[in-house]
C-alpha cells in the first residue's frame, strides 16, 4: 500500500516547509514556503558560505552604505535561495516581505516589487514566485495592489476568520492558516484539555475557513500550515494545500495505513456579504485574544531572525 505521504498527495498539493534543499528533494513537493527563521538556519548550516561571499562582492561593486550594503546582501540572499529551492520543485517558493514592514502599506509594496525585480534579474518570471506577507490589514491591502500588478501573494500568520476573509475580499491568490500555533495557544490556555486532532481548534478554524470559500466560490487557495502533528494533517486532508516541515513529511512517507479524504468541495452557493471594513476588521481582531497574540509574536519572531541574519551578514561585510 502507498504511504500516507503518498496518498495524501492524491487529495491535497503537498508543500514543503522548508530552506533544506536535501529534504525538498527527497520528498518532492509541488512548491516550497520559505520564511525569515528558516532562511536563517539555512545559512547557519554554513553550506551556503560561498554563495553569501559571492553576494557581497557583487553588492561591494553598487558603492552602498553600510545599512544599504546589509539590507542588499539579505534580499539577495532569499533570492539566491528562492532560486536554489526553485530548481528542486516544479511549482513557485513563497518568498517573504520584511516582518518589520508588517504595518507599512508602501514599505510593503516597495520590498515586494525589489523582490520579483531580483527574481527578473536572475531569469525567474513572477508566476514562479509568492510574495509572503503578514495578514494584518495593511498586508492585505498591500496583496490587494499586488495582485492586481499581476503578482500574486502568500498571506501568512492567519489566526482568525476575519484575517481568511479579508484575503479572500481582496482576491488573494492563497492564505496560510495555522494550525499548531493555535493549539500551542489554547494549551496554555487550557492545559487540562486534552485536544484530539479532529477536535483541535486550528484544525477547526481550517476546516471553516476552507468550506466558507467553497460555498461563497472564493477562488483564493487555502493551504494549511504550521502542523505541530501528522493527526492535523490528516484531518485536514482534501485541503487545497498543506505546508508540511521535513520532519512530518518524513513521517508521512514512513508510514502505512489507508487515509481518507476529509475535505471535499461543496456545490451548495451562498451570497456574498460586504467586504469587511477596516474597523470591522480590527474590532473582530481585537476580540480574539489567541489570534491577535499570536499574529503579534509571530511577526517578532520572524523580525528577530531577520535580525540575527542582517548581523551575520554585517559582521561577513566587515
């Protein structure tokens, strides 16, 4: 019998969560998400040392300041990557924006244009690539204006249904709900329960988001993410796509057994409502506790590994 992995890729496009080139080899995703901290622990394996000295001398030659020089080699270093994970998938690498632009429409804009113009420049066309960005609302507005120049984005850090909406009312291509985070959360919040996987709130919230689409005809692609488990996975199988880490994948390819599809698209067709304001939007946010702590740690955590990577960037600068 196929393995899991195996079966799983007949019902959902499987995606590779990760910068590790062996891994996206082995397993043979469609496409392959990249964030700041997994880009950094890619070049701490010290495997890509040459490629990083070989940047700054190209950046050397552009006569930048120090702070330019930096944030020149880091946006070329994800390329360069982006490019690297592109040769071992067949599908696009989300490639993501500056966390610290999370609230910046403009600076949003900006670094996600210079992205898909590094990619031009290395002979990458922009239907390859997904612009990632954080689903706050002035990520969503900034995906709204790329969409529309023809490049098409990745919303990430997705907690709550308004964040899945909102994407959707602004003809995102595809969004990246969580669902282990949103179990770390509640078993913090609850530790005397006991989550099953079918039972687990990120699943569920998965689960919702993926049917709302289908019955309102959303075409915005829903690819569930961050999975602490392989019972998450399982239960979320039939979903459009799933970003799944090495380890997981791993897991999926070893193991036998049969797996049923769990989610089918519906044909039943509801109206559309309102698009969401920009105050409904934040008050919905600001009622849901565990989606806005955790779309605010997420942020800094990525902002904190696209610091230490800019400082191991400086310091090879000398």
């Amino acid at each position: 019998m196929n393995s899991l992995l195996d079966q799983l890729k007949q019902y959902s496009t499987v995606v590779a969560d990760t910068g590790d080139l062996e891994a996206i080899g082995r397993f043979q995703p469609q496409d392959a998400t990249t964030n700041p901290s997994l880009i950094l622990k890619a070049v701490q394996s010290g495997h890509y040392d040459d490629m990083m000295d070989r940047l700054i001398d190209t950046v050397d030659q552009h006569n930048l300041s120090s702070d330019q020089a930096v944030t020149e080699v880091a946006d070329r270093l994800i390329v360069a990557m982006g490019q690297l994970i592109l040769r071992q998938v067949p599908g696009r690498v989300s490639t993501e924006v500056d966390a610290r632009l999370s609230f910046d429409v403009e600076g949003s804009l900006d670094k996600a244009r210079r992205l898909i113009a590094l990619y031009h420049e290395a002979g990458v066309t922009k239907d390859r690539v997904l612009i990632k960005l954080a689903a706050t609302w002035e990520g969503i507005c900034a995906a709204r204006v790329l969409e529309q120049e023809g490049v098409q984005c990745n919303l990430t850090l997705i907690f709550n249904f308004a964040q899945a909406r909102a994407c959707a009312e602004a003809d995102v291509y595809l969004i990246s709900p969580f669902v282990g985070r949103i179990l770390d959360w509640y078993r913090q919040a609850e530790p005397e329960v006991a989550f099953e996987p079918e039972a687990e709130p990120g699943v569920q919230s998965v689960r919702a988001i993926y049917q709302y689409f289908c019955e309102l005809d959303y075409p915005t692609i829903v690819m569930g993410a961050s999975f602490r488990n392989v019972g998450e996975i399982l239960a979320l199988s039939g979903c459009d796509r799933l970003t799944i880490s090495p380890a997981l994948l791993d897991t999926l390819d070893q193991t036998g057994g049969k797996l049923e599809r769990v989610l089918v698209r519906s044909s039943q067709r509801t109206p559309r409502p309102s698009p969401l304001t920009e105050s409904e939007f934040r008050w919905l946010m600001n009622e849901d506790a565990m989606a806005t702590e955790k779309l605010a740690e997420g942020i800094r955590g990525f902002n904190a590994d696209q610091q230490t990577l800019e400082r191991m960037i400086r310091e090879r600068i000398g």
